[in-house]
C-alpha cells in the first residue's frame, strides 16, 4: 500500500503502538525527595540553598542552610557527605561537592556576614548536673 508523503503508519496501527488522542490524559506532579536530601544525614534542603549559591547570592544561601544546620563550617569539614553517592549529577559527569560548597559559605559567613537574628531566645549560661566540688575542700 502507498501512503501519502511523512504518513508511514497504516490506519488502525494507533491501537497497537499504544499511541493516540491523550485529550483524557492529564499530567500529575509527583512531589518526591530528592536523592541527596533523602541521603544527607543532616536534613538539610540542599537544592534550596545550593540554588542561591550557584546563583552567587551567599549570603542568602548561607541564611537559608542555617535553618537546618546552625554550623555548616563545622559540617561541612567532618560531614561524610552521603549526598554526594546520591547525586543523580555523577551519572553525567561527577557528583556535586555539596560539603565543600557547605564549607565555603560558612567560612564566608565567618568573614562577612553579621550573625542571624537570636529569635527572641535568651541566651542562658550552662549549667552542670554534676556538683561541682569547692575550692576550700
């Protein structure tokens, strides 16, 4: 049978290559975690800072991870940084260097960024269940 030019496909053969009018169909958005959140042990929403980082914007970035983690200076330098086995970036090229990234802005921080707002918490001094023995004894 000759088809007309650009028409390859016999009449009836949308049934059997599953193809057709998708007018019923409607797309429906499936939230799920990514892999490297699901993986950090921290808890940390790392697109949502990572995103103000790569955009250059460090001070938001740094702000927006202190919500999660107050010391991403300390974390970022003894974390074992499950996230990066995770990434889905290492099946293209390599994995994102989440903890350096996490370590430059709290360094950053460190150098330039005033500290965030105490939140109306008071700061109280610690004080040791263990009695403490005293200096006469």
């Amino acid at each position: 049978m000759d088809h007309p030019y650009a028409i390859t496909l016999d009449v009836g053969s949308s049934l059997a290559n599953r193809t057709g009018s998708w007018r019923t169909e409607r797309p429906v958005y499936v939230d799920r975690l990514p892999p490297c959140n699901n993986a950090c042990p921290a808890g940390e929403n790392i697109q949502k800072w990572l995103y103000h980082a790569e955009s250059g914007d460090y001070e938001t970035a740094w702000r927006t991870l202190t919500q999660d983690n107050p010391l991403p200076a300390v974390m970022g330098r003894v974390c074992y940084h499950p996230c990066e086995g995770a990434c889905n970036r290492a099946q293209i090229d390599e994995a994102v260097g989440i903890n350096s990234v996490e370590r430059f802005l709290g360094d950053t921080a460190i150098r330039n960024f005033p500290p965030p707002i105490n939140c109306g918490a008071e700061a109280t001094p610690l004080k040791s269940t263990r009695p403490v023995p005293s200096p006469a004894a």
